[in-house]
C-alpha cells in the first residue's frame, strides 16, 4: 500500500494498541478459571531467583577482574571487556529490583517474568556465542554448571511467568515455607 493510499482513507492506521496491557497480563498468566488455587511454590521460586541474581551481582561487582581473567586470557579483551560485566552486574541489579517490585505491588507480573524470560535466553545466547566461547572450547566444567544454572533460572522465569495469576497475597506472598503450610 501506497502512502496516498493511507492519507486518502482518513489516516486508517489508529495509533491504538491491539491489545491492552492487562489483555496481554492475562494471556501470558494463563488464567484457566477464576476458582484456580494460589501457587505456593511462587515465593520460593522468587528467592530462588533473586538469590541467583544477587550472587552474581555481587561476583560480577565485587570481583570483575576475576571473572574477566577466568573467561579471557588476552589481556587486551580482559581490560575491555571488564567495565561491560561490571555494567551488566548493575542492569541485573536494577531489572531484579524492578522485578520484585512488580511481584510485591502486583502491576503486570506475568509482563514482566515474560520480559525477563526472553531478556534472559538474549543473554544466554549471546554468552554462548561471546564470553563463554573461550571456556567452551576448553572444556570447562564450571561453564557447563554456569549454562545449566542459567537454563535452570530461564526455566523458573517462565514457570513464575505462566502462573502469575496465581500469586499468593497478604504475608503469604513472601512466606518462602508456603508449600509446607497446611
């Protein structure tokens, strides 16, 4: 189609969203039924994931150099590379903070878990493909537990993600010991 075109049906390209933001809360949440039972795992799920992410924010911050020696052995790259993992130690910090906000007041969880879902396969691709191709070609067995610790944490993000509509409330949103509450 033409731009002439557009211009001569009355601009018929609306600047409207094809679905809202709660339309697409609830078509990423899964919601079977209104009667459907509070997940109890999701509190223990969220530690799982805010412990993964504050022990590599502090690894990345605390010690930069010794991460960046451990995946480069050029120096020029290590000394490149090292304000990027420092950089990315402080978007995890900031996007977990947003996350556990999110998950406290409510506002668009299953949004949000799916965002962090795709963010999270972005980076582990990327990785793969940059940071960890040193170690791969190594062999090295704490890459591999690192991998599969980070498929384990992309796993959790889109199991949080589709049951988000079934977050506990009150005190039990941050009951961790839930599932053993009868």
């Amino acid at each position: 189609m033409t731009e002439q075109y557009f211009i001569e049906q009355g601009n018929t390209l609306a600047r409207k969203p094809l679905v809202t933001a709660n339309e697409l809360e609830a078509l990423l949440s899964k919601p079977e039924n209104d009667s459907v039972p509070v997940d109890p795992y999701f509190p223990l799920r969220l530690a799982i994931l805010t412990c993964f992410s504050a022990v590599w924010f502090l690894r990345l911050t605390l010690f930069t150099n010794e991460v960046a020696i451990d995946l480069f052995s050029n120096p020029d790259v290590r000394s490149y590379m090292m304000p990027a993992l420092y950089f990315r130690a402080w978007i995890l910090f900031v996007v977990m903070s947003i996350g556990v906000w999110s998950y406290k007041n409510g506002k668009y969880p299953a949004i949000f878990f799916g965002l962090l879902f795709v963010s999270s396969l972005f980076n582990l691709v990327f990785d793969i493909s940059i940071l960890y191709l040193e170690k791969l070609a190594q062999q090295d067995v704490r890459i591999t537990i690192v991998i599969i610790g980070r498929l384990f944490v992309s796993y959790v993000l889109f199991i949080s993600m589709r049951r988000a509509h079934r977050i506990p409330v009150g005190r039990d949103k941050w009951n961790v010991f839930l599932p053993f509450k009868k």
